[in-house]
C-alpha cells in the first residue's frame, strides 16, 4: 500500500529484540520513528544504528520512541549489535524488529523491485500520537541518513501542531517562524501579541513561541 502524509499508519505485530509489539499499542501517546535497514552486518547501516543509539536522549527528551527494522532474525541482530557497539561506540538502545517474512515493508511499502526484490530501502516515517504519518522519506541504500535533520523536522512538526505556525527554510530550534496565512492579522494580534514583522501580506515572521 502506498503511505500518505495524515494517512493512519497500519497497525501491526512483530517480534523485536525487546521482545514482542503491537505497534500502536506501543507507541501509546508518544511520537514514533520506524526505519528500516536493507540489511545486517552493512555498513551504512551499521553507522546508522550507532548514531541513532548516541542521539536516544534527544528522542526521549522530545517524547519520541525509536525503532528499527531488518528482515534478518533475532538471532542476527543480536550478533550485530555488538559489531555496532564495538565499531560505534554506542550499540542499540532501542528495538529492533525482525521481519523474516517481510510483513511490516510490505504494509510500509519499503520493498521497491527497482532498488531490491528482497531489501528494504532505507525508509522513515515520523508519527504522530494521533498514529497518523507526519513525515516520510526514502533513502537509497548508498547515502546514510541525517538523523540531526530528522530530529530538526520532529521539533518543527510538534512547534507546528501547538502553534499556528509553519517553519521557513532552514529552521533551527530558536529560530523565528512564519505565521501561517490562514491566520488574520485580527486573530495574530491576539495570537502574537508581542507583534510581528511583515515582509510580504503572505510573509509574517514572529518569534518562535515559547522562546
């Protein structure tokens, strides 16, 4: 199935490496990021997983839970576990499910016959606690991923549901934000009571709420 943005996301069973999920239950009220890996014992991947393990903190800290996904077994990411911990310096704080008959990619649509009959590109969707898609993207199994970008479109996408504002190009935590056009200059000024500057009618940069 194809995925969409505010699409639910679908549900499902799996064994991880912290034992076994039913994905919605799991994620509970929380922020969610499922991505997927090709394959074991790669070394994109093994990168990949190391940093994710060293940014946990951040995650939790924005109400975030974290887990990955291979179609190799239990058995196989325990073993891989401590190349990432040997070679990273961080194994795997999080879990990992193992998807041997390929369930989950296929429900995800990470499987693409141009890239791969059998591996998962190298996917990630964001979800909300709505379990409706916030963000997707899909990497080539060449170019690991930036996983300090993620965590910048996480910030932006919890600022953005609070508030009646959208982030420019660039943003950074701190940062200013636009007002978004559906919001009057009668309804900003009490939104916004400490002003705005605007550049165009459809331009109004304010402080980022809460900063």
């Amino acid at each position: 199935m194809t995925l969409r943005l505010g699409d639910v996301v679908p549900d499902f069973e799996a064994e991880t490496t912290e034992g076994p999920i039913r994905f919605h239950e799991w994620l509970g009220d929380s922020w969610g990021v499922l991505f997927s890996h090709p394959k074991n014992f790669t070394p994109v991947c093994t990168t990949e997983l190391g940093q994710v393990a060293r940014l946990k903190p951040e995650f939790d800290r924005r109400n975030v839970k974290v887990i990955g996904l291979s179609v190799d077994p239990l058995d196989a990411h325990a073993k891989w576990a401590d190349d990432i911990a040997e070679t990273q310096g961080y194994a795997p704080n999080f879990p990992l499910i193992a998807d041997q008959d390929r369930k989950v990619a296929d429900l995800y649509d990470m499987i693409h016959p141009n890239a791969s009959d059998t591996m998962t590109v190298r996917s990630v969707f964001v979800v909300g606690p709505d379990k409706k898609l916030k963000l997707s993207l899909t990497y080539p199994a060449s170019a690991g991923r930036n996983f300090d970008e993620i965590l910048r479109v996480i910030d932006s996408l919890q600022l953005t549901a609070q508030h009646s504002v959208a982030t420019p190009a660039n943003w950074k935590d701190g940062d200013d934000v636009i007002i978004v056009p559906s919001v009057s200059d009668e309804a900003a000024k009490e939104k916004f009571p400490q002003g705005w500057k605007t550049l165009k009618p459809y331009l109004r940069v304010v402080a980022q709420p809460g900063k």
